[in-house]
C-alpha cells in the first residue's frame, strides 16, 4: 500500500546515497583531514583509557572469546577480531567513559563513538589511508550537522539516544563512502540501518549507554557489507509514518537533505567540541563554573551550607542519577560532578571510580546540591551557580560557555596531554609519542601502521 505522507522524487535514503557516492578522498581540503585526525586521537585516547574499566573489559573479551580472529584490530589491546565484532568492542570503549567529543553544535549527539569503530574496522580489510578515513568521517558529521538536527527535542524528550538512533545512519553513511558503494547500493544500507536503530536514556550511567554506540558501529559494518552483495532494504525507509522519522519522532530532514552536497563540507566549516571532563556534557559548563570560582577563592567543602545550580531548559534531561553510587552513575549526576569538582578543585578520571563516588565527603556534599532549570530560552547553554557558606556568606557566578568548544578550544597541548593521561589511566603499553606522531601526517599512512604502535595485551 502507498504511503500517502511520501513525496515525490528522491526519497532521504536515496538523497544520502547519492551524497556518500559524491564525497571522493582525493578532493578533500587539507583542513578536513586534519580535522579527521584530530577527532580520531581524541577517540582512540579515550578508548584506550576505558580498557581499565569492567565494561570494558568485557567488551573487548565478548569480541574475541571463542573466536578466531580477523582483520581489524580492537584497540586497546591490538588483538584481532572480524569487522563487527572489532566495531562493537571499539564502539563501547570509545563511549564508555563519556569523554568522547561531541559536534561543533552541542546537543548532536557524539558522531566519533560511532563514525570510527565502523570507519577503522573496515579500513583495515581494505588498507584505507587516514585520508579515505577522514573522508568517511566528513560524510558520517555532514549527517550529524544538519540543520534539522537542531530539531530533536521531541525525539530525545521520548527516551531515544539519538547517538546510536540517528548515529547509525550517518555511520552507515561513512561506512559506505569508505567501501565505495554506489548511490543505490548505499541507499540500500541505508534502508537496512533505518531497522537497526535503537537506544533508550533508561540505560544513561550504567555500560549498556557505551553499548548503544558499539551496537551502532557493528550494525553499520554489517548494513554496507550486505549492503555491497545485494542485500535489499526500502529506499523510503527513513520517512513517512511507517519509517524512521514517524516510528522515532524525528524531525522531517527533506529539505537539509536536497543540499547535501551541494556546499563546503561541515567538518572543514567548523571544528569540534572536545570534552574537557570526563562525564555528561550537561554538567560541563556547570563544572567549569565551580573551578572559576576555586580560582578565585578557597570553598572549603565543610563550609558550604548550600549549592544551587540553575541551567537552560532541558539540560537536565539526561541527568537522572541523583543520589550517584557508582562511577557511571556519577558521570550522570550534576549533584555528584559539582560536589567532586568543589572537594577535589577537579574532575578527571580519577573522580569517577565507584570509591570516589561512594567517599563519604562526596556523598554528604552532593545531598547539599540543588540543581534546576532556569525558565529562559534552550540557547545559550549555561550554568548559574550560588553557593551558600555556613556563615551566611553568598557567592555567585555564571557563565554561557562550554570549555573545548569551538569558541573556547583546548589547544593541541591540552589534547595531547588528555591522551596521555587516558594512556596512564589504562596501565597499557602504548607508544604515545609514536602514535602522535604517526597522526600528525596520517593522510597517507594505512590505519594499521598506526594501530601498531600498540603493543597486545596479555590474554586473559
């Protein structure tokens, strides 16, 4: 039966599938790839650093028990498993501390978790250089930066991790792209990733959150190989009332999509959003605000009667762990992550384990902590934060910017020091100074020279 809510012409999956095929590696601006390294060693670092972590653990074990191997390389450990598994492992490692970097535009999702697990385990069946990488990856953000993905409020308001709901087809985008797929056959994966979607909020600060993401990445490896041998899916998968958007409440993305193409690629426009802290990007400026005023003067923990923090509206969204008990439940708690970064003058990797969390100082501080929405406009995002002393004393202070955004970047050292200390939280042998060194120039290297500067991990 006829969709009465199609349209004629092109379908969205067919509008895709025409940009995956348009988008060639050889025609890319410098600044494209370099922007793709950047966004790979932010991605890699923070993987390696969630090998020390249970889900982690069992993430790359899953991936390769009972196995016998393969092509593509799980990364903390430089073992070998098939694509799909390879992506799901690397999938989860990369989300799992929830320190990967997000879109320019905050409130997108996090493209990295997804784009390189499947980007990376395919090109090492196929030796793609950093430069056919970076290509994939432009095609996977250009989906992720639409305009019409400022539009996700009802979607993400009902439940859904547009990460790996939406992810998934922008990964199965650049999945396509590297592999070389036609435009009908790219269209096809597409179709089929559109039936892969999924990932509730239900599950924010516990492992299966970072496994949206691997969910995501193994499905676009498998949506493209099919893909690639025939495998059919609807060419009107992602619209009409029976198809993504009507099944998802996702906003109508028709007309972003007819300019797909037909300008500068996103990630060569804009950079992107590195996460400064290790946790839920909505407490981040809220965060940052509290170390301000650390700068400013001494707020010793025992002398603070109160602290209210008011954001814009939604911001609490995905913060629903208020009485944290768990490293994961912390990352997902604005009480806990103001507490930490009052007591501790920080918030690293190192505040997010379960004993940080469970210490009885946090515990009683965060209790202390009143967080709520400020009735004004969703943008700028921000934070106001007052603090109430014992002695009746008030301080106050706001701010409405988001530290490694693009209006206030880490620099390169600062990035380089985030992936060296993911690296010693690990305890894994990596060569850091080679592998920065290998990315500084990647355009023309395989990815699997790249990922030899890890050494294996003992089996287990």
């Amino acid at each position: 039966m006829t969709d009465p809510t199609r349209r004629p012409g092109k379908t969205a999956a067919e509008k895709i599938g025409a940009f995956v095929a348009s988008v060639r590696p050889e025609t890319l601006a410098a600044e494209v790839v370099r922007l793709g390294a950047h966004s790979f060693v932010d991605t890699f670092g923070v993987s390696i650093g969630a090998a020390r972590e249970p889900g982690g653990a069992i993430a790359m074990d899953y991936a390769t028990e009972g196995r016998c191997g393969g092509p593509a390389t799980i990364w903390p450990t430089g073992r070998h498993a098939q694509p799909e598994d390879a992506a799901l492992a690397n999938g989860v490692l990369a989300h799992l501390l929830d320190y990967d970097h997000i879109t320019a535009n905050a409130g997108r999702g996090h493209p990295a978790v997804v784009l390189w697990p499947a980007l990376v385990a395919l090109g090492e069946t196929i030796g793609a250089t950093g430069r056919q990488l970076s290509a994939g990856f432009a095609v996977g953000y250009e989906l992720f930066m639409m305009p019409g993905i400022g539009k996700i409020l009802d979607h993400y308001a009902r439940g859904h991790h547009v990460t790996s709901t939406y992810g998934l087809i922008a990964a199965t985008a650049a999945a396509a792209n590297l592999i070389g797929l036609d435009a009908g056959k790219a269209t096809m994966a597409i179709g089929m990733a559109a039936s892969h979607a999924a990932g509730l909020q239900a599950n924010f600060g516990t492992m299966t959150k970072s496994l949206h993401a691997g969910i995501a990445a193994s499905a676009a490896v498998r949506c493209v190989r099919l893909a690639a041998r025939g495998f059919t899916a609807s060419a009107d998968a992602l619209e009409g009332r029976q198809g993504f958007g009507g099944a998802y409440t996702f906003p109508d993305l028709s007309v972003d999509m007819d300019a797909l193409g037909k300008g500068p690629l996103a990630l060569g426009a804009s950079s992107l959003s590195v996460k400064k802290f290790p946790c839920c990007l909505s407490v981040h400026i809220a965060v940052q605000t509290v170390l301000d005023m650390l700068a400013e003067s001494a707020i010793p923990a025992a002398d603070v009667a109160s602290i209210r923090v008011a954001v814009e509206p939604r911001g609490l969204t995905a913060l629903i762990h208020h009485r944290p008990v768990s490293g994961l439940q912390g990352k997902f708690s604005m009480e806990y992550c103001v507490a930490a970064a009052l007591i501790d003058g920080a918030l690293g990797l190192e505040s997010f384990t379960d004993e940080a969390v469970q210490r009885p100082e946090a515990q009683a501080l965060l209790r202390k902590v009143e967080a709520m929405t400020d009735g004004g406009d969703q943008r700028p995002l921000r934070a106001a934060v007052d603090i109430v002393l014992n002695v009746g004393t008030r301080l106050r202070k706001q701010r409405d910017r988001l530290p490694g955004s693009p209006q206030q970047p880490l620099s390169e050292a600062e990035m380089h020091r985030k992936f060296r200390d993911c690296v010693a939280y690990s305890g894994l042998d990596v060569d850091t100074d080679g592998f920065l060194a290998k990315m500084a120039d990647w355009g023309d290297r395989p990815i699997s020279s790249i990922l030899g500067t890890i050494s294996p991990a003992p089996a287990r």
